[in-house]
C-alpha cells in the first residue's frame, strides 16, 4: 500500500465549504456511533453499519443521508476502530488509560472508498460527486505520481483539512519493492539526544531540534493569540487569523520532522544489510519532565516507524531490542558500569576500553540484535525448510514475533535477505553451516 498526498487547490471558498460540511457531517456520524455503544450493551460492528442507513434515513439528521454511502460506512469503521482499540487494550491489560472512545470536536479528515468522486483522465482533477457537490479541484501533486496508478487501485480517498488548506490522500494498492544492493555491513543504532543517533561503527547523525528553533517564533505567535483570547465571548476574526499563524508554525516543525526522519532512515536501510534499533518506550520517557519536550522533538518513534518501512521495501533485516542496560554494559568484556545520563564516556575498569557513551551503547545493541537473530536462526533448526523459510521468503511482509531464549522480548525480523548476513556465520553466532539459514526465495 502506498499513500499518495495532492493539495486540493483552486476552489472557490464555497467549495471549501462545503467539504467543511462534509467533514463535520463524517464525524457526526461516528459521533452518534460512539453515542449508540455506549447506550446499547453488547453493540458490535454490524450494529453500527445498520445504524448508518437510520441516520441516513432519519428525517431529523437531513445532512447525513447528503454524505456518500460508503464515506458514511467508513465513519461508522473509524467509530468500530476505537471502541475495538479500548477492548483490546483492556484484554491486554495495560497499565494506565485503556483509551475509552471519546466524542471528536475537531475532526479534520473524511475518507470515501470507491464512490462519491471521479478523477480525471489525466489524473489532474478530482470531482466529488455526493449530496453536498464540493464540486471539482485541482490536484497540485509533488510527484505527479498519480498517473501510474490505474482506478481500481486507488481504494481510499480521503480528504484532510490542515491549516494552509485541503489535501486529499490516495490510498494506492500497489506493493512498493526495491533493489537492495548488498554493502555487507550491519549496524545497531542508539537513539540520543546529543546527537540523533550514534551508529555501531561510531558515525553519529546530528539532532536538528527543529522545534527548539522555532521556538522563539512560536512563542511570539502564542503570546498575540492569547491577548487576542475573549473569555466568554464570540472569538474576533483576528483571533482566528492568528490562531492559523500559530497552527503554521507547528505544521512546518512535524513536516520538517517528518522529511528528516524519512531521509535518515532511508540513508541508514540504504548503506547496511541489517539494521539493529532500541524499542524504546517513548511512552514511558516523555514522563521525565526535563526531557519529554526534547524526547518529542527527536521524534524516535516517527524514525524507528520510517526505519521499518523502508526495511520491508528494501528487505533488509531490521530488529528491535529491548533497551536494558545497552548503555551500562561494557560493550568489549560485558562488564556493568553504572553511569548517570550526564556522563558521556564509557570507562572500563575491568578491560580499560574507553569509548563514546553512544558508541558503546551502539555496538551493545548490534550485539544484542546478531545474537536474538541468531537464536532465531539456530532455533527453527528442524522446521528451517517448511516454517521459518515459508515465512521469511514470503513475498507478503511479515512481522515475526518470535520469543527468543533469554524470554525478555519479541524479535521482529522483516521479510529481509538473510542470504547477505555473513556476518552471523563469521562471528560463530549462527553455525558455520550456511545452509541452514533460510534464503530468500524469489
Ligand atoms: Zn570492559
């Protein structure tokens, strides 16, 4: 699947209105969804699809009946979607909030499926066509991509509201796959503040703290919103002019975030067979509250994400480990040092190894990763030619949660070339019988 972003650009302010209308109308749906779960015990999907059609038909909600059917569904799916999460999460059991399903206020986004718009030919247009008529726009696409997908493989679209305007995103049904050639280097990254991240050969990437930036600006920008806030009153128009003025800054921090990341990852996935990374949880991190705001800026998450992806598409190798003791441990003779966050180098009393803190941290974690792979590999010993082979050659992209020997977490191995991993045979980490490592199968 592959998401295609276009501005909707050159409609009159009527139109935009209207897909406004749309909007609001999308999440009333799912709203009075929510609203049904929570009166009728025992609610389940089906029930609220059912619902969809009364709302439509109902004489007191005119509007709804306006939105196109199936946009209509998906609402009711999004609705589905985070009563299904609280369940699950309570299943789970875990600890804190379980996300009970709350009412939106400010949705920002409606996704059609297969009906209610129409392209053009040239891929350049879009018409929507339901009871509201938003009418025609303009694609303005910055790779001009659409063009080579054909119409049954767009299987969603979905128009987003930001703050500089409408954009319409295409859920495209193709299987993006690329050409990996092979460099024969493994790496463990470790995530950091200092610096972005500290690869195992001892490269470190810079952290840009995009949000520390614009921080000054922003502050401005908040301090004119506020005086222009009226407690109890209609806000002014210049409020409103502002408030847009403060949402702009925050866009161009999470794009500028969003096109750092991307380019990282893609950098790391492109010079290394296997990638090792830390599964942190940022969850739990952003408690500290020193740090959360620059934990947040670094956006880890949003990296280790892109870092997954293009992994599948390359089909490179790609772990997570568990982040215990990754900085204490001696990455030379495993000796524990204990070392408080504010010191930056490793000092070894048992082998005198001096090194970066990041860098020790960094080959820790390689570590970790060859060896988890490694149990896997020496693990599935017997069943290499039916299961774990089936799996790993699998042209669909699968996520193996495989428990490894030490039972601390999950390896996560992407559907990657394990053939290039000579490594593992070097280091006597899997056994020097290649055979039995589970090769790609085209
Ligand atoms: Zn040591």
């Amino acid at each position: 699947m592959l998401v295609v972003e276009a501005k909707l650009k050159n409609g009159t302010s009527e139109q935009y209105q209207r897909l406004d209308e749309v909007i609001r109308t999308s999440q009333f749906v799912r709203n009075s969804c929510v609203r049904y779960w929570m009166d009728n015990k025992g609610t389940t999907r089906n029930d609220l699809q059912k619902l969809c059609s009364r709302l439509a038909k109902n004489q007191d909600t005119p509007w709804v009946t306006k939105l196109n059917s199936q946009a209509r569904q998906s609402s009711a799916d999004r609705a589905w979607q985070s009563i299904n999460r609280f369940y699950q999460n309570c299943r789970a059991k875990i600890s804190g909030q379980k996300g009970f399903p709350k009412f939106k206020k400010h949705s920002r986004s409606v996704e059609y499926k297969l009906t209610g718009y129409k392209l053009s030919d040239d891929r350049r247009k879009i018409k929507f066509t339901d009871g509201f008529k938003a009418g025609e726009f303009d694609l303005w696409c910055s790779q001009r991509t659409l063009v080579y997908y054909s119409e049954q493989q767009i299987r969603r679209v979905r128009v987003v509201k930001r703050c500089d305007g409408y954009y319409c995103q295409f859920l495209i049904d193709v299987e993006r796959l690329e050409h990996h050639e092979p460099t024969g280097q493994v790496t463990g990254i470790d995530l950091g503040l200092k610096e972005f991240y500290t690869d195992a050969q001892g490269n470190t990437v810079d952290n840009p703290r995009y949000l520390r930036k614009s921080e000054k600006r922003l502050k401005k920008a908040q301090r004119r919103l506020s005086k222009r806030f009226q407690k109890g009153s209609r806000q002014s128009n210049n409020y409103h002019k502002q408030r847009v003025k403060v949402a702009k800054i925050h866009l161009k921090v999470s794009r500028q975030r969003k096109d750092k990341a991307i380019k990282d990852a893609l950098a790391l996935v492109h010079s290394n067979d296997m990638v090792v990374y830390e599964a942190l949880k940022v969850r739990n991190l952003v408690k500290n509250r020193k740090l959360s705001k620059s934990i947040s800026d670094a956006s880890w998450y949003q990296f280790t994400e892109w870092l997954n992806y293009f992994a599948k598409i390359y089909r490179i190798v790609c772990v997570a480990v568990p982040p215990h003791f990754t900085s204490q441990d001696c990455s030379v003779c495993g000796t524990r040092v204990q070392k408080s966050l504010s010191t930056r180098t490793h000092q070894c009393p048992n082998c005198k190894t001096v090194l970066d803190r990041d860098h020790n941290a960094a080959i820790n974690v390689l570590k970790k990763g060859l060896q988890y792979l490694g149990n896997y590999l020496n693990g599935s010993v017997g069943h290499t030619q039916t299961g774990a082979s089936a799996v790993l050659g699998s042209p669909q992209v699968e996520q193996l949660a495989y428990p490894n020997a030490l039972g601390e977490s999950d390896l996560w191995v992407f559907n990657g070339n394990i053939e290039n991993l000579s490594c593992l045979v070097e280091q006597g980490i899997s056994n020097s019988d290649v055979e039995r490592i589970p090769h790609y199968i085209a």
